[in-house]
C-alpha cells in the first residue's frame, strides 16, 4: 500500500514520513499552526511545510497580505 507523499509549499520537498513537519490552515481572517499529525494534514486546505523556516516565510507572506 502507498503512503500520502505530502510537499513542502515552498520549496517542493516531498516525504511519506513527514518528521516536525508544520501544518497551516487558513483563510483571509484566520490562521492556525498545527504541530504535525495525520489528521491535520489531511484536512481540507491544510498546508504542509517542511520544518519552522519554511512555515514562517507562509505565514510572513500571510501577515503581509492581511495589512495591506
């Protein structure tokens, strides 16, 4: 049986076995962190990145975008 292979939003790297892997959901008025676990993943419109630096660039850019 094949895993999920999940992929970082920014820079492509991909795993089936994501380890202190960073979870994202959010719309224009909210965001939320999540520590890594299947179900988060999974969720509808969850984001996926690679480790903390790559979770911060996203939620930067999302700050970003919410104050202009």
């Amino acid at each position: 049986m094949i895993g999920t292979i999940y992929r970082c939003e920014i820079c492509g790297e991909e795993s089936d076995n994501p380890m202190r892997w960073i979870v994202i959901n959010c719309n224009s008025e909210q965001l939320t962190i999540h520590k890594w676990t299947k179900d988060a993943a999974d969720a509808r419109g969850a984001r996926h990145y690679c480790g903390e630096a790559h979770a911060q660039v996203y939620v930067s850019r999302w700050l970003e975008a919410a104050c202009s």
